[in-house]
C-alpha cells in the first residue's frame, strides 16, 4: 500500500494551472457559440407565402444577397416572419 498514490497528492496532481485554465476556456467557448448560433438565427426569416426560409447573406456569398433554404430543412420555430425579397 505503499506505492500507492495519496488522494491528495493525485488532486495536485491533476489540477494543474494550466488545466484548470484549459477548463475555463473551454466553458468560455461553448458560452460564445451560444451567442453566435443566436446571432445566426437573428438572421434567418420564414416567407409565408413561399413558406421557406431564407437569410440576409453578404453579396460575396450570393449575389443577390440573400439565400433560400430548402422546405422543411430548417426549423421554423420562433424565427421572425418576414417575406423573403422573391415575394415582396
Ligand atoms: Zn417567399
């Protein structure tokens, strides 16, 4: 029994500095891909009329900035209901 590790020495061991930031970044990523997944959805529209969605898209991405998502690929729930710039 002997040779066996302490449990206390095995926690200093383990929570490092280094570890312990690595640990904090990585809640801090997961926090800021929240935030963008939000501004992402805050950019998505549901068209009534042709019951799609759609997104404002910058013009090297679509030149006519703003793209279609195939039906039912995209989940409609509590996007904004704004008619897509191919029906107004
Ligand atoms: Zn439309």
């Amino acid at each position: 029994m002997e040779d066996e590790e302490h449990i206390i020495d095995f926690y200093l061991r383990v929570t490092t500095p280094e570890r312990f930031r690595a640990l904090k970044s990585y809640r801090k990523k997961a926090v800021s891909h929240e935030n963008r997944k939000h501004k992402i959805d805050d950019n998505i529209f549901y068209c009534r009329y042709c019951k799609r969605c759609w997104s404002i898209v910058p013009g090297w991405v679509d030149r006519a900035k703003f793209r279609m998502y195939p039906e039912g690929n995209m989940p409609t729930f509590k996007k904004k209901r704004k008619d897509c710039p191919s029906c107004q």
